[in-house]
C-alpha cells in the first residue's frame, strides 16, 4: 500500500536550522498547558547525516508550533543517551521522542518518564522489553528489506523494473550483510529482504558462496562502515579467489560505501571488473553521488521529512490531551506490548529515478548530488 504524502499543516515554517532547546524547569515546574510545553528529543549519533535531518527536521516544526525543544545526540553511546534522557525528564519534559541506540536499554529511563505521566514516542526505531512506549514512529521497514532485495534482483537482471521476470537466470554469487543486532529494526530488514532472496538462493539462482546466510553473523554492531569494510576483505580473501562477486545485499549506506571500498582495493570498479550490484539505504549524500557514478547501484530512500512530520503530529496529539493517528496496530508486538505505529512508504532509488525522487521532491538540490 502507497500512502499519500502527509500534509504539512504542521511544517509550515521554512526548515530554518536554530539552536537546541533548553529549560532550567524541573518536573515539579512544568507548565499546566501545553503552550511552550518542552519535548525531549534524542537521537542516536551525528555520524549518520540522516540523523542530523531528522533531528532539525523535529526541533523546527515543534518550535514552529510553540514548543520548547531539547534535542540531544548520543553519539551511539548508550548510557549519553540513558542521561540525557534522565535529563530531559528532570527538566520537565512533557513529551519524549527517542531514537534509540539500543532499543532494550532504556527500560528504567522510560519506567521514569511514565512514572511522570510522561508520553514516549519511539522514532525510527522500536523501543522494546518496555511497557512504557505509547506510540512508534517509523516506516514499514520489513518492505525496506523487500525493496533491497527486490534492487538487488533487478540489478542483476533477474526480474525487470515492472517485477515481471528478467532474462538473467544466474547463478549469481552473491554476499549477505545486516545491520546492527541491537536495533530491532535490522531484523526487519533482513526478514523482509529473504523473504525475496530465498526462493532463489534454494533454487541455486543465486550462491551465497561464504554460506553466510545467518542474521547474527552478518550483522554489523552499530552499523559501522569499518566493521562492514572488513568483513568484505575477509570474504573476498577467504572465499572467491578467482570467483567474481554480483551482487551485495547491503542494508545501510554507510555499510556500502566500505563494502565499495573493499571491492575497489580488490580490483572492482575497472572496465574489465565493474561493480557488483550493491543496494543501500537512507539516501545518503555520498550514496546518491556513487550511485549517479555507477558504483552503488541503489539505495531505499526514506523522507525524514515525513516521518518528522508524523512524529510532531503525534506528540501535539498527547500534548493537547486527543488521540494520535495511527495506521498499524498489529505488527510491532516490543515485548511487553504491541505498540500503535505510523508506518511510512519507502521509495526505491537508483540512477534512472533518482532526480524525480529525491530532487525535484526539494529532499536534496541538484547541487548537492554534483
């Protein structure tokens, strides 16, 4: 299902970068209404462009709405980012919006806020083993993990842009990646791009060649471009030899762009060698730039724009005491519940679409992408 851009009610202001909130109000203090309420906002690292436009993108339009706002980057530091939520519930926060580093370490810190009558809304990433989680904020991320295969197939030839089949039947040898264990998110991913990939791996359509099929052993702890970059070299050293890779499942851009590195220091990328077929997501800067150069092949854009949007929308909801909207409340069981989502479309984007996608949308100027 493709759901229809949100309306921007709620953004009206231009995206103007201010400085970060903050109040000197104890819980004792907080206001009785919602006018100026403070809204917690934590995000998991600066690294990570996606999460710097995230983070500005909430601060914006809640203050444009009137809000005080404490926006705090963890820098993929659990116990920073188990403080400075402790912090902002000293401060009074009415509203909680996380990005959690890692979605099981927060159980006490949310226990807290709901103690304080507190809403929590996790952002992106569910929160889980808690109780204390009111609403979540993400896209569908299972078909992020169906798009990454599906690009991944489409790249090699085996089915075409419509999903009717291509002419390529391999085999193909292809090498698996997941994002981090710690984000729940990553399982999603990976459920969602096998439920593509593995029909085909059982009918020898595609070979696994290291027979790393396994979610743990191919996960990379804090999607760590590094740690992606090294498991590449390793496999490229212990594996293929002579063999050619075609494809490289990869969940994340960051994770691509040291998997490239690795396939270049191996001879990838010349005339007689190109590139595997490698996917992506979050539409990064440097990702898009690769793929308009021919190295990556595609990546899974996700609007943080909307999903800020979503985000805001919810937390003016529960700050004027009414009900959030929600589109989904049977898949994200965390635990100890299942908690009521807003899932977003995600967009595959390659070369042929990627100007319509992400530039005339106004997401990033043709000037960035050069």
């Amino acid at each position: 299902m493709r759901f229809p851009r949100l309306a921007t009610a709620v953004t009206a202001a231009a995206l103007v970068l201010t400085g970060c909130g903050s109040s000197e109000k104890t819980i004792d203090q907080r206001p009785a209404s919602a006018d100026g309420a403070l809204v917690g906002v934590t995000m998991p690292t600066r690294s990570s462009e996606r999460w710097i436009h995230d983070g500005d993108n909430i601060r914006e339009a809640l203050e444009e709405l009137g809000y005080e706002v404490d926006l705090q980057y963890a820098e993929n530091d659990i116990p920073t980012q188990a403080n400075q939520i402790e912090n902002q519930i000293t401060k009074g926060a009415r509203v909680l919006i996380v990005a959690s580093i890692d979605g099981t370490a927060l159980t006490t810190q949310l226990r807290r806020a709901a103690d304080n009558d507190i809403p929590v809304i996790s952002y992106d990433r569910l929160i889980r083993d808690s109780p204390n989680v009111d609403y979540y904020a993400s896209f569908d991320n299972f078909e992020v993990g169906v798009q990454q295969a599906t690009s991944l197939l489409t790249g090699l030839g085996m089915i075409k842009p419509d999903g009717s089949p291509g002419e390529a039947t391999g085999p193909f040898n292809i090498e698996l990646f997941a994002g981090s264990p710690d984000d729940n998110n990553a399982t999603f991913f990976f459920d969602g791009a096998m439920s593509v990939l593995s029909e085909h791996i059982d009918a020898g359509h595609l070979v696994v060649r290291s027979g790393q099929t396994d979610f743990r052993t191919i996960a990379i702890l804090r999607w760590d471009p590094a740690t992606a970059q090294r498991r590449m070299e390793d496999l490229l050293t212990s594996t293929y030899g002579g063999a050619r890779v075609d494809g490289v499942l990869s969940p994340y851009d960051g994770l691509s762009i040291g998997i490239l590195s690795a396939l270049r220091s191996s001879g990838y990328g010349s005339g007689d060698q190109p590139y595997p077929v490698v996917t992506g997501q979050d539409a990064e800067v440097a990702s898009v730039k690769s793929i308009v150069a021919g190295e990556q092949y595609s990546t899974i854009h996700k609007d943080t724009r909307e999903l800020a949007e979503v985000s805001v929308r919810m937390a003016d909801a529960v700050l004027k005491g009414e009900e959030p909207e929600v589109n989904n409340t049977e898949d994200y069981e965390n635990g100890e519940k299942t908690v009521p989502a807003f899932l977003l479309e995600p967009v595959i984007v390659n070369k042929d679409n990627y100007k319509e996608v992400l530039v005339d949308s106004g997401y990033y100027t043709a000037d960035q992408l050069r």
